[in-house]
C-alpha cells in the first residue's frame, strides 16, 4: 500500500499541509482527512462518506477532481457520491 500526501492543484491553496492523505491500494484509492477516511475510488466509481467540514470538504473535492471526476460543489458531491448511509448522518 502506497500512502502520499494530497497536493493542491485545483484549489486557490498552495498545500493542504499533511491534513489530507491518499492511501493506493489494490483495489482503490482513499482519502483520510485528518484521521478520518472520507472518500474512495474503487473500481473507477467514487464513494463519499461525508463532507464533514469546509475543509475537508475542499480534501474531497481536490481527490475528486484529481482522479477525473465532477466536484462542482457540496450539493453535486452529495448527490453524486455519497453513500445511503452517509447522506442519513
């Protein structure tokens, strides 16, 4: 498992200072915000578990975007990403 810091290319920031990390696995990507898993790609499909905070948020939407998906903003995320379970929290 390879495990690298989240760069700032999409965004008006120039680093997300170590807060935002992405795990490769053999099945997929995932985003650990914080401490906290947020978001994955596993098999071409991306899975949002909460936008949580602005912040984290903006973690989201880099990963999103830097992986070839749509990230417009929360409400398109939402709608297109999350989970049942998440969207119920």
């Amino acid at each position: 498992m390879a495990n690298h810091e989240l760069g700032a290319v999409f965004g008006n920031c120039k680093s997300f200072y170590g807060k935002a990390r992405v795990e490769t696995t053999s099945w997929g990507k995932v985003l650990i915000s914080y401490t906290t898993r947020v978001a994955e790609i596993i098999d071409g499909k991306a899975v949002v578990y909460g936008t949580h905070s602005k912040t984290t948020l903006r973690h989201i939407r880099e990963f999103l975007l830097q992986n070839g998906f749509a990230a417009e903003g929360k409400a398109q995320i939402e709608r297109d990403y999350m989970t049942g379970e998440a969207q119920s929290l």
